[in-house]
C-alpha cells in the first residue's frame, strides 16, 4: 500500500524566480502610480518584498504566493511612507526648495499612509475587501490578477473593488 502523495510546495525563491517578470511589472506600475518616488526603484520594491516572503518554507499554490506579494508590498510601501514621514527626516515638512517631483512623492506618501490607516479600520469590518484594496491599490494587480489571486470570480473583485473604493472616498473625505 503506497501513502498518498502530497503536492510540491514551491519556495520563495523558486517562485519569485517564475514570477520574476510579473513581480517587476506589478512593482513598476505601482511605483508609477504613486508618484515614482526616487527613494524606492522597482528592483528595490521587488526585493524587500522578497525579503518579507523568503522566510515561508512553502507555499500552497501561485495564488497563495501572489497574495502575500500583495500584503507585502503593501508593507513595503507603508514602511518607506513612515520612513520618509519619520521626525528624523523633517516630520514630513516639505522644504521650501522641493521640486515638483518630490512634492508628488511626498503627497503619495501621505495617500499611502492614509489609505494603510484606513485599510485596518476596513480589515476589521470585512475581510475581503481589505484583501481587494491590497491586491488593487498596494500590489497594483489587475481584476484578473486579484481574482486569481483570491480565488474569487472577476465580477466579485469588480463588486468588492467598487464597494472599497466607495467606502475608502468616504473615510478619506469626512467632509
């Protein structure tokens, strides 16, 4: 009698080494996205979000890696948004002699932070949609990606993205 076999568990470092190429878009676009801020290159984002992800022994499957990608980055993000807010920097005062570009970074850190804030006050109301936001805002990841990602239907994501998005404007604008 033979015991069943149990499936593969892929590391990190294989992972990231298939998934290289999408890891970087993804990194890229989202750098993009919020500003392109100079202190964080993709490559940089790519491996301090590896760093967070190497420790894991195995992971179940792709999607179960590209999730915790996704709350990484998220991490990554919000750690170099405080980082750059922190006292020791200037407390987040803007420099008379700041240039355009850096006025644009110093507003997306401040966007990064507050949706991060609001995103755990979201994570205690309903789970998924925190998932979402991570998948879609911090990780940058299309509806396709998210799905797969969550193991959810495309139009579930659209359904979740939209709700989210409905519920952070409100959070982030109390006026």
């Amino acid at each position: 009698m033979t015991e069943p076999s149990t499936p593969r568990r892929e590391t990190s470092s294989e992972l990231v080494q298939a998934l290289y190429g999408e890891l970087k878009q993804v990194a890229s676009r989202e750098r993009w996205r919020l500003g392109n801020a100079p202190t964080l290159q993709t490559t940089a984002l790519i491996s301090e979000t590896f760093l967070k992800l190497h420790k894991v022994e195995g992971w179940n499957d792709r999607e179960h890696f590209l999730r915790a990608a996704a709350v990484a980055m998220r991490q990554v993000l919000v750690d170099a948004a405080r980082e750059r807010f922190a006292l020791k920097r200037g407390g987040g005062v803007v420099p008379d002699t700041m240039s355009a570009a850096e006025r644009v970074a110093e507003e997306s850190d401040e966007q990064v932070l507050h949706v991060d804030e609001a995103l755990a006050r979201l994570q205690a109301m309903d789970p998924r949609l925190a998932e979402v936001v991570e998948c879609r805002f911090f990780a940058g990841y299309t509806d396709g990606e998210t799905a797969q990602a969550l193991q959810v239907s495309e139009r579930t994501v659209r359904r979740d993205w939209l709700k989210a998005k409905a519920w952070l404007f409100v959070e982030l604008n109390p006026e």
